[in-house]
C-alpha cells in the first residue's frame, strides 16, 4: 500500500497575515545562507506543496513559479560567507530571515518559524516548528523559494570555481566537494569557521 501524503496546513494561528520563513544552506561548506518569507492566501492549498527536500527539482521550480503568483507577500534575502563567519551560521540564518521579513511589501500580524530558535523580529508574535516545512503550508513555500534561488546562485558561481561542482553539490559537504578544497584550497565563497576539510590546517587560504 502506498504511503498517505500528508495534507500541509493552511496556518496556524489564526491571523489572516501569517509568513512562513525557512532558510537553505545553513549546513554547505560554501556559499551564502539563503531565506524566504511568503504570506500565502488563507484558503491556499496545492497537492504537490511540500517541504523542498522531498521534491524533484523540476517541481521545485514548477512550484516556485505558482508560489510567486500566487502569494500575498514574499522575498528572498540571504547573508553572505564573511559574515556567516562572524555571526556564526545560527544568527545568520536568523538574520537572512529578517532580512527577508524586512523586504515583505505587506506586514505579517504572525510569524512561522522553521526550526527551533528565532530572535524577536519587531514584537510580532511567532512560532517555531520543527520541521515545519512538511506541515504548514506557508513555511514549506518559503523553503521551495530558500533553496530555488539558492541554488541558481550556486550555479552562477559555479561557472568562475567549476572544480568544486557547485553546480551539482551547491555547496554542500560531497567527498567531491572535499576532495575539490584538499587539491586547489578555498575560494572567497567558502565558510572560513567551517571545517572544511580533514585537513584543515594546510589549506591555501586564497
């Protein structure tokens, strides 16, 4: 027997201006940490809506495209790799997100947090679900949107440092992607704080 997709809710506090915020990135080796803030409609509901990482990439973008019309509200903002490496990757995902909420052209009265911390953005209310972009319909919008242009932007620099395969990996932590630093070192878009490599001590720093 197949298994039963579980339906997204449509919000959870009641308030007809909800934004659901989630981020992408925060665990790759390189690039910047992306989020997304989007107000949906308080009747919305898509059947292939669901939390970015269980999507083909073709949905992704499918969904992307209909999220973009069909929202209230959204943005995608994101904090670049110097300043992950003085915020730490906690407050600069935090960060990114109000940086998104910041770019919204309509004020939430709530906020749906993916994830379990948040720092108070504007005394609006909020609330932190775990794993929350496969359960509310508005966080798992804002992740198909965090990871989307997140991953376009990974492919932009992928054309300029083509030995990493960001193209492929974006970033994220592949035997490839380590063995692509050991041989040619770091680029500027790499996370300096994070550990890169096995042998973190001998890379060139350029």
């Amino acid at each position: 027997m197949a298994p039963v997709k579980r339906i997204l809710r449509p919000c959870y506090s009641g308030h007809k201006i909800e934004a659901g915020c989630d981020e992408a990135g925060r665990g790759c080796l390189a690039g910047p940490v992306f989020a997304a803030a989007v107000i949906l409609p308080v009747d919305y509901h898509h059947t292939q809506l669901n939390d970015s990482k269980q999507l083909s990439e073709c949905l992704r973008y499918r969904l992307r495209e209909e999220i973009e019309k069909e929202a209230i509200s959204w943005s995608v903002e994101h904090v670049l790799p110097a300043e992950i490496d003085l915020l730490n990757i906690l407050r600069a995902s935090i960060t990114a997100m109000h940086r998104a909420l910041n770019k919204l052209e309509v004020l939430p009265e709530f906020l749906l947090i993916d994830g379990n911390r948040f720092i108070n953005y504007k005394n609006i209310p909020h609330q932190c679900i775990i794993k929350g972009d496969s359960r509310y319909c508005s966080i798992a919008a804002a992740s198909i949107l965090a990871k989307t242009y997140r991953d376009d932007y990974m492919k932009r620099i992928h054309k300029q440092y083509s030995c990493y395969g960001w193209d492929k990996n974006k970033g994220y932590s592949t035997s490839e992607h380590r063995l692509a630093i050991e041989t040619h070192g770091i680029s500027p878009h790499h996370r300096k704080s994070f550990r890169l490599t096995d042998s973190q001590l001998s890379l060139d720093f350029r």
